[in-house]
C-alpha cells in the first residue's frame, strides 16, 4: 500500500484535540489553542460526571467555537442497550441542527443508525471501539468511519503499521488518566457500585485502596501489598506523551487527544497550552527545513507540564508494554506544587474569578498565551465595591495587585499559586 503522505512529508502538523466537560473548559481550551474540542450531550457520552450540554447549549458552543476557527466533535460513545436507543435518532438531529463537524462512536448498533440519520455527518471512532491492528482499522474505514482514534495500548511501531495501512485519519491519546482495562471497557464499577462505565457512570474503583476479608473473619482488613510498595494495585499513572510528539508527527499522526472532560478549568488549560506551544515549536523547526526525526523538546516544556495533574506520569505502552513504574500503588495521588486559583475576567484593572482560595502574600504565576509565564506575588486585593480583604475564597470575584505587575493580562487566561515549596 502506499505510504500516506503525512508519514512521508512531515509538512503538517496534527490537530490538537482538547476535552470541553463544560462551556467554560471550551472557552479555557479554545483560548490557549485548541484546534478542536470534544464535548457530549446529556445523553449517549461516555462521562455522565461531566457538565455536558443541554440542547440549546450545544448550539452555543459549536457557535462559539466555529466562530474562532474551532472544530467540534460531539461524543456518542456508550455501548448502548435496547433502551437506550429509544430517542438517539432524534438527538443525532439535535447535533445536526447544531452543526457539530463529527460524532464519536464506539458501539456498532450505534454507529448504524448514524449513518442512516445523519448519512453527510464525517464519524469518527472512538477508543472505546479498541482499534489495535491493522484489520480492524481496514473493517471500520469500510463502516464509513472517517477518523480512528486507536487503543491506548498501541506503541509507536504499531501506530505506523496501521498509519501504512489505510487512509483514515489516525487519533493518538497523547495525555491525561488511564483505564486499567482494555482501552476503557471495565466492569468493576458495575460490580462494585452498580454504576456502568460503558455507558457513561464509572465510580473509578481502580483509584480505590483495597483490603482482603477473609470470610470466617468479617470486620478484620488485611493489606494488599506488592512487595513494600502499598495497596493501590490499579492506579496507573496518567499517560504522558509530551516528549513523543516529534515521533508521532514523523509517524503522520493526524490528531493529539487530551483527555479530562471532568478535569478543573485549570488543568484542561494548563495541558492545552504546553501542547500547544511544543507543537508550534515543532512546526517552527519543521519551517526551517529541519528533519522531524532529529528534534528533541526542550526540557522547560516537560518541567511546565509537571505542574498539572496529580498522579504521575508514564508513557504507558508507547516503547512496550509498562512495567510497575506506570503504576502508583503506594498512594491515590501525589502532592502538587501548584494549584489553579483563577480565571483572568478583566484585563485592566486586573480581575480574576477564584477558583481556589488566595490570600495576600501568596506566589502566584499568570500563564499566558504563546508559553508566557509571569511569575508574582499577591500585595493587594479588593472586592468590586472597593472594600479591601485579605483572602478571598473560591468563586468570588476579585481585583489584584501584584508585585511585579502582571504586563497585558488577556482575558480568560488563568493564575496558579504555589502551594508547597
């Protein structure tokens, strides 16, 4: 077959694909550079958790985004039961009416009757689906599936093989939480809470810490230890992929997905914004005649990504299959520096809705657009009527005075404070 042009020119650069769990993650996302979002209704996704959009907010958004240039990408990924299918036709023609640019479908039952509602509507799969070879990417390019968004659990090497081998564009899950079952098709959650994570409602029970009970013996709790490192036996790290972004380009990767729909605004942001400052690096070099095999990132970008999440960092099965190092089995998560505590509401004077509580005297870093980071101390705050306070608690919204001054605050960008030294 022949080699798909990305693989053999390296001349563009993949979509970067950020998670929208509510309007204001689309509005953080597409401010620091998404090229597309995904999002799902109040039905049929695949995170029930998440704020989601209601009809009329689904129009909303798409507007907001198309209006900058923005793509999105409606979730329709549960695998569905007989009952759930009563009304998905009609809520395909809500998407339709709100002009999203695609649907993600995992079930087959599902993916049917799109294609027989909405016949023009590009759809795209989603990792749920398990793409990990290259039959199963050629019998869902014959479906009509124009975009593979492929298993989690693909290295590198097999990304090319299936890259050579068929002309849908290819979806790679470069960061954020990780499944410990197959590509996220798990049922402890159904066993253990009654809560479906294949139709949208996981409880996270890998995230748990465990105890054994021995049955002659109810109310004694056992540890559960691999060697001496503690009991959290299904806690994976997040993935990572920020160091493989020269690879996957050179691999002709069409689009790099974020995953978070439940993530705070800050995280959601703060990733975008590394993601999309190393791509543009990327492109950068590429601009210049340099070879995408031969870059390496610079190590700021992996000391800024550092800054967000709270469980670590693995590659996951990018170079091989993991070892123990991707787990985190000694604890549900790790201490963080830093913590988003605000939203830029209003540049001049400088406003910020909290998010977190901030005080006088804290060190706080205003993140801007294009990697800029400016880094200060709180010396003054006020409410809007002018009444001066010395904290100010999540959700209210308040007026600052830093030292240095923050030069040219944008609107919508977001602070952080440190929170351990």
């Amino acid at each position: 077959m022949t080699q798909h042009p990305l693989a053999r020119q390296y001349k563009r650069i993949p979509e970067l694909l950020a998670p929208a769990g509510d309007f204001a993650k689309l509005r953080t996302a597409i401010h620091y550079g998404a090229d597309a979002v995904y999002l799902a209704g109040k039905q049929f996704g695949l995170r029930a958790g998440a704020g989601n959009f209601a009809e009329d907010e689904l129009r909303r958004a798409v507007a907001y985004a198309h209006a900058r240039g923005v793509r999105v990408y409606v979730t329709v990924n549960i695998y569905a039961r007989n009952s759930d299918l009563q009304g998905l036709a009609a809520y395909l023609q809500q998407v339709r009416a709100a002009e999203a640019d695609a649907l993600i479908i995992a079930d087959p039952g599902v993916l049917n009757v799109a294609r027989e509602t909405l016949p023009e509507m590009p759809l795209h799969l989603s990792t749920q689906a398990n793409v990990t070879n290259t039959a199963s990417a050629r019998f869902w390019a014959a479906q009509g599936v124009s975009r593979l968004n492929l298993a989690r659990e693909l290295g590198l090497a097999e990304i090319g093989q299936i890259r050579a081998a068929t002309d849908c564009a290819l979806e790679v899950f470069v960061h954020g939480a990780l499944c410990i079952s197959y590509s996220g098709r798990c049922l402890l959650s159904t066993y253990f809470t009654g809560r479906d994570a294949n139709r949208g409602d996981c409880a996270q029970p890998c995230r748990y810490a465990y105890r054994l009970v021995e049955e002659k013996r109810p109310g004694q709790y056992f540890p559960v230890e691999e060697d001496e490192r503690g009991t959290y036996i299904f806690n994976s790290r997040d993935l990572c992929l920020l160091n493989r972004l020269p690879e996957l380009v050179a691999a002709g990767v069409d689009s790099l997905k974020i995953e978070g729909r439940m993530k705070s605004v800050g995280y959601v942001g703060g990733v975008v914004r590394v993601y999309r400052a190393a791509l543009d690096w990327i492109g950068e070099r590429l601009g210049t005649g340099a070879s995408v095999a031969g870059l390496t990132l610079p190590e700021y970008y992996a000391d800024e990504i550092l800054k967000f999440g709270t469980r670590g960092q693995t590659e996951n099965f990018f170079a091989g299959p993991p070892a123990g190092v991707g787990m985190l089995f000694d604890r549900t998560r790790l201490e963080q520096e830093w913590a988003p505590v605000g939203i830029v509401s209003q540049a001049d004077p400088l406003v910020i809705e909290t998010r977190n509580v901030l005080e006088i005297g804290d060190l706080i870093e205003y993140m801007g657009c294009g990697f800029v980071t400016v880094g200060c101390t709180v010396t003054g705050m006020a409410m809007a009527d002018g009444a001066p306070i010395y904290r100010a608690n999540p959700g209210q919204t308040v007026r600052l005075t830093t030292d240095p001054p923050v030069p040219e605050p944008e609107q919508l960008c977001l602070i952080r404070k440190r929170i351990r030294r």
